[in-house]
C-alpha cells in the first residue's frame, strides 16, 4: 500500500500576544520584566502573526527578531523567550533546522533561568517538532515526553492540541500498535474548541494518514475529505491534497490519485516536494507511464539528497535522515530503475540506481567524519560530563536489554550539544546524484586487484552490482524473504559446525554469486557493500564448489573485506603502520588473586555494579604478546591491573597504528561495552560505541577479539550499527571482529594476521590467516573456528 510520508509537517506552537504570563517557579529571578503584554510588545507580536499567516516568514521573523531585541534591552525574560519561539517557528516552516534549532536552545535556556513553565512546554513541543522532520523520533520522544510534563503543571496551556497531535504522531511510529488514533482525535478535538481550524485540519490529515496505515482506507477518505473542507481557501490545501492522493492510490483508483497529487505539487504550502514526487512516481508506475514515473523518482532523490544538506548537524539525525530517506524515496527509485534495466538491458538505469543506492548509504559516516572534527573541537566540557554520565547509566542496564530514562535523557543532551557544537556546518555534496562522472568517481577509488560487488535487497526481487576500474554489471537475485531464509541456515550451521554446512553455503553462494562475471570472478580482492541480513554472513566460509570432492571455500581464492559505501572508496585510508597498543587479561572481578584491595575501603566492601563483574580471558595475554611479537614494530601493552580506561586513552592519544583489544565485550539495550579492568573502587570500566566515536585514530587498524564484537543493527541506508561502525567514525581504517562468540586459543588467528598484515592490506591478511587454519589439520580447520573473524572498513 502506497503511503504518503506525513514526516515533514510542521507542528509547531506560536506564542499568542493575549496569554496572560504563567506564574514562575522562580518569581524572584531578576530577569523577568513587565514589558510582554504590553501594548507596544502585543503590536509587533500582531504584526509578526500577520506576516506569518500571509506566508511572508522573512517579514515575521524580521518582527519577532525586533520584539526580541527589545525585550533584551528593557531585561524582560519571559517576553525574550517568546519571541525567540515566534523566531524558531518561522525557521521551521522554511525547513532551516539548524537556525530553529540553534534559536529553540537559547529560549530554552532563558526559559529555564526564569522559571517559565508555560514556555519550557512550548519550547519542548517545537523541539520535538524539529527532530521529528528530520526523522529522529527517539530525541523527538524525549522532547514531547518533556512537553506532557509541563502539561500536568499547568492549567490546558495553549499549545496542549498541538502537543497531543505530537504524542499521536509519535506513538504511531515508534509503537505502530494501532493505538494512535485515539490520541489524534483528542488533539483534534483540543483544536476545535480552541477555534483553530489549520490545526485541526492537520490532525485530520494525520488521522487519515494513520487510517490509511492501518488499511481502513474508507474511513481515511472520509477523514482527509473532512480535513479538506476545514481548509478550503487556505493555503494549507496541498497537505490534504498530498493525503488524498495516497488514499486513492491505495484503493487503486489511479486517474484521482494523479489529480489529487498534482494539486498538492503546484501548491504553495505542501508535504516535502521529494515526498510528492516520489509518490507521483508510483503512481505513473501502477499506470505503466515507466518512464515518466522514473523521472518523477530520479527527481525525487535529487531533492531528498539536496533536503538532507540541512539536517541537524548530530550523529543520531545524520543516521535517522538516511534510514527513512532509504525507506520512503532511495528504494522507491532503485527497485523501479534496477528493475527496467533488467527488463530492457538499459546501462544507464543500473548505473542510476547504483549511484542512488550508494549515494544515501555512506552519507551518514561520510558526514559524520566530517563533523566529528567540529564535535571534538567545539564540544564544552559539559558534553564530556554527559559522555561520562551516559556510560555509567548503560552500564546499569547491562542484561536488561533496554535503555532507561536515564540514558534517553542522555542521550537527548548530547545530540543538543552536538547541534550546538556543529552550528554553521553545511554538508559539501559535491556528488549530485545526475552528475555523469559518478560512476568514474566510484571506479578511480578501485585498484586492479579488486570488484566492488554491491547488494540491494527488495520485497520482490534483489539486484547486485558488480564494479571494477573497466566494467559495470548487474543482475537480478532472489527476493529480501528467501535470503533472509538462507542466510540464517547457514549461519546457523556455520557456528555450530554441522555436517550440512558445506551445501547450505553452496546453495547460498549460487543465490548471491550466480552469473558473476569472469572480470569479478578472477578479481582476488573483494569488496562488499552489503544490505539488511547480508550483514550476518560469514562470507570467507561460503562455498564455491567441490574439486574431486574436496570443498572449495570462498576464502581459498578471494579476500572479503566490508566497506561502509561506495562514496568513500574516493578517500580511502592506507593502512596504520605504526606502533602497537594492546589490552589483554584485564582483572574483571574482585576474586581474581591479581586484585589488590585499596587502602580505606571497608572490609566488607562491595563492587559497584556486581552484574559487571565477568570471568577472567584466560589465554588472553599469550594472544596479546603473540600479535604484538609478529608485528614487529614498537608495543605498548596494557595487561592486569594496567588494562584500565584512563591508561587506554592516555595511550590511544598518541595515534598508534595497531589497536587490539582482547577484552569482554558486552550489550545494553542497542548499545555495546568494551569492558576494561576494574577501577579503584572495584567498579567495572566501559568504552560505549558512543565513547568510540568521539576519538581520534585516523588509519589505524583495529582488532576486538571478545564474543560478537562485530554485531549491531543494520540499518537500511546507513549499514551496520555497533562498535565496527563506531570505530570508523573514529577514523580507523579497518576493523576485525568477530560475528559469533569463538573458542579462546591463544590468538593463532590473530598473531598470523599480524604477520601477515605487514606486507599486505588488513583483508588479504584476514585472508591468509584463515586459509593457514583451514590448512592446518587440526580442529582450527573447521569454518565454525575462523570464519567469525571478519574485516570491516574502506583501508586499502
């Protein structure tokens, strides 16, 4: 069923002149004048909601911008606040993120120096509206969480309709159990008996939407039919237009549906014209107007691509945009222009969905790496403290398998500072998605010895790429379901070692692999840019064939290694070369003889936190020192009671080439743990995924070797989520990890893959190390024992 995207509405509050002032938590503060309210100060708010109701946003702002100067001079708090929200709405409304942003922080903080409830409340839902465009629904919660708390205090403030169609909006898409309905049609009741009929013409619409979602696609009708009633002459229609055009797509009634999207496109207040056109697309689709419907998608990346340039400049947002972005246009456009290429053996709509494809995939890494410099420089201490706060409370919630409050809040406070931090940042998108030498940028970041085999996995039918420095290919493969079907089997076998093993991962290879072209097949290094469940595929240990009856592994005759998109492969990292720091053999529990007790603790003391105190790596430290001997350069090692955090960043400061961590690694909801030695109060230290990403390691090649280092969320348009991914925001060049947990054997992987990294690249090292264990006769030959360790990253 064919959806239209209601993201990019604006709900958002404006401070009304006539409100009477909210009393204060903190009467007393000195500023908090007398001058809001006033004549003078209700006539330039007048003036402002004038223009703004016009559609003149720059007129308003100018006035809101005046009041504000005003009530700076004359030290009236409450009246600074208010404009400041008239200023942040008009920002809004024009889509400019960051400048609302930036504007809703300071009247944040002046709200709360005087104490203003009323205002915090407000200030909260336009927060929550801001997040919620750029698709960041978890910040988006917290904000509107903070809302409905000021909400309890007060007596039905103003904005409460507009908070409600908030809440609904985010029930529906972060609970989708059906129970938003309700919510919306209290909102849009709020808003009727507050007289305003833009608002609940809105909630309508949203309503309709949510219907629609659930496939009461009658009831929707007659719900935007509704909403558009409230509208007629306003220039909100095209938001009911947009609604009603994706009502009568899902009841197939083709003709009305263009008609009503039309309508909504040549409107002057709409959805997101990414969003429109997407939608007319599959509209032209179901009429079989293909190649009208491919240029309405086309355009509809392009938009979506130039959209994304102001988006909060945070890691979450950067993340959340792509995800949906993938969702709601990117995989549209791929699967229609990938499917035609097939249909008509047309180059050109490959190379289009390739470039599309990769374009969203690696936006979010490669923007964040870039930005990461700003967080690290411009960050106040405060953001450190939060940091330091955040790791303590996922550290609670080791085994509970879910965040708390807590570190929601957290959470939230660290992508403000970072919104902070990376003010003024703009995105240089110098690869637009038309530009004709887009393929040649893909090709020119490949060297002769290797194939970029890229994936997109869709409902019906997946397509594969096969790029190298002279060729292009493409072909069709099966559908998401039945790879998900045979990635888990295989999977499954491969850790266990069982005896079907060898067929699973030859009937798995054909499926992913068959028809690959004699230019990739002979390529001895590949380079995968994976989708969705390809993720969890031990590659190395799929089968080729058998010769003479002897199992061929993929790992015998090509290198694997992850990268995270296409559109890094122009800027790749060369591989560290420099000295070695590794931790190994932590003390994880006061039990372990190698604990000294400090002095002054009492005798019955207690660890803080006794959930997190983990068994001894026993084997470890001969890993440690055998990896560290085989490089051959320069080691630093942390073992025992040296294997602490502080002592690991100390040394991490100091750019070394090598880092290898033979330590615990632990899970917290949908964060990860690296787990280092006991503190000095006996407390279990941790390095978040978040901790990670905030240092500083350009180039250099990273090793976690505890259990399902490698696991995380794949996330459609943005990869797989975790620590790998941390670690390149970090700026490592490549990372090992394992997939699945492996028996300790005092590294024998590893301390080859250390030999063998000195005169190659990280992948073909992983290669080489494995084939010696495949070759050794001995249990280490099985798939189960080396076929865990997997390289990610774009180093050469």
């Amino acid at each position: 069923m064919a959806i239209l995207p209601r993201c990019l509405c604006v709900i958002l509050t404006l401070w009304m002149v006539w409100q009477s002032p909210s009393p204060p938590i903190r009467s007393e503060a000195p500023d908090f004048g007398t001058w809001w309210g006033t004549p003078e100060s209700k006539n330039i708010a007048r003036q402002a909601d004038k223009a703004r109701r016009s559609g003149d946003l720059v007129s308003a702002e100018s006035f809101y911008k005046q009041g504000y100067d005003d009530a700076v001079r004359r030290h009236d708090g409450r009246a600074a606040v208010g404009y400041l929200n008239g200023i942040a709405a008009c920002r809004l409304t024009e889509l400019r993120y960051q400048a609302a942003m930036e504007t809703l922080l300071e009247a944040k903080r002046r709200a709360k120096a005087i104490g203003d409830r009323v205002a915090l409340g407000a200030i909260a839902v336009n927060l929550s509206s801001v997040y919620f465009q750029v698709y960041d629904f978890e910040s988006s919660r917290r904000e509107a969480e903070d809302g409905r708390a000021a909400v309890r205090t007060l007596r039905k403030p103003y904005y409460l309709p507009n908070l409600l169609l908030q809440l609904a909006r985010l029930h529906e898409k972060l609970e989708q159990d059906g129970r938003s309905a309700p919510l919306y049609r209290e909102g849009i009741e709020a808003a009727r008996k507050a007289g305003d009929k833009q608002l609940e013409a809105l909630g309508l619409d949203l309503l309709g939407e949510a219907l629609l979602r659930e496939g009461r696609v009658e009831e929707a009708e007659k719900v935007i039919a509704e909403g558009i009633k409230l509208r007629e002459a306003r220039k909100e229609l095209g938001f009911s237009w947009g609604w009603m055009g994706a009502v009568k797509l899902a009841k197939g009634e083709l003709p009305e549906a263009a008609r009503y999207t039309d309508l909504a496109l040549n409107s002057e207040v709409r959805a997101a014209e990414y969003l429109l056109k997407n939608q007319r697309g599959r509209v032209r689709l179901a009429q079989a107007r293909t190649r009208e419907a491919l240029a309405d998608l086309r355009d509809a990346v392009e938009l979506a691509s130039r959209w994304r340039v102001g988006v909060l400049p945070t890691s979450a947002t950067l993340t959340a945009a792509n995800r949906q972005l993938e969702q709601l246009v990117f995989s549209s456009f791929v699967d229609a222009a990938a499917t035609e290429a097939c249909r008509t053996g047309t180059r050109r709509w490959a190379e289009e969905a390739f470039e599309a494809m990769e374009l969203n995939r690696s936006a979010s890494l490669r923007e964040s790496l870039v930005l990461a410099e700003a967080w690290r420089k411009k960050a106040p201490p405060e953001y450190w403290e939060t940091l330091g706060k955040l790791r303590i409370a996922d550290s609670k919630m080791l085994g509970k398998g879910s965040l708390s409050e807590e570190s929601r809040r957290l959470r939230l406070e660290l992508t403000e500072i970072e919104a902070k931090s990376g003010s003024g940042f703009v995105v240089k998108n110098s690869e637009i998605f038309r530009s004709q030498s887009s393929l040649i940028h893909f090709q020119l970041g490949l060297g002769r010895s290797e194939v970029l085999l890229s994936f997109h996995l869709g409902d019906r039918e997946s397509y594969r790429w096969e790029v190298t420095r002279d060729s292009f290919r493409w072909r069709k493969i099966a559908g998401k379901s039945e790879i998900r079907q045979r990635v888990f089997a295989f999977q499954e076998a491969v850790r266990a070692g069982r005896l079907e093993t060898p067929e699973l991962g030859e009937e798995l290879y054909k499926e992913l692999f068959r028809g690959i072209g004699p230019e990739a097949e002979n390529k001895p290094s590949w380079l995968l840019s994976l989708d969705g469940i390809l993720f969890q595929v031990p590659f190395a240990a799929l089968v080729t064939g058998r010769e003479g009856g002897k199992v061929s592994y993929l790992v015998s005759k090509h290198s694997v290694q992850t990268i995270p998109g296409a559109m890094l492969l122009s800027s790749r990292p060369e591989v560290g070369t420099g000295w070695f720091l590794g931790v190994g053999d932590p003390i994880y529990n006061v039990a372990d003889p190698r604990w000294v007790k400090p002095a002054g603790l009492l005798p019955r003391f207690r660890p803080l936190l006794p959930d997190a105190q983990f068994g001894r790596l026993v084997g470890s430290d001969e890993e440690l020192r055998a990896s560290a001997a085989n490089w051959g350069r320069t080691a630093v090692l942390l073992e025992g009671a040296e294997a602490r955090r502080d002592k690991f960043l100390n040394r991490v400061g100091e750019n070394p080439g090598v880092i290898h961590l033979a330590t615990h690694v632990v899970s917290s909801g949908s964060t990860a743990l690296i787990a280092f030695g006991l503190g000095k109060h006996g407390e279990a230290e941790f390095l978040t995924t978040t901790d990670v990403a905030t240092l500083s390691v350009p180039g250099a090649v990273v090793a976690m070797t505890g259990c399902d280092t490698g696991s995380g969320e794949a996330v459609e348009g943005a990869g797989l989520l975790g620590l790998t991914r941390a670690w390149e925001m970090a700026g490592a060049s490549a990372v090992l990890a394992t997939s699945w947990p492996v028996l300790d054997s005092g590294g024998d992987v590893l301390a080859s893959f250390y030999k063998h990294l000195r005169h190659s690249g990280a992948a073909e090292a992983l290669q080489r190390s494995q084939l010696e264990m495949l070759n050794s006769g001995t249990w280490r030959a099985k798939p189960s024992f080396w076929a865990a360790y997997q390289i990610t990253g774009g180093g050469r």
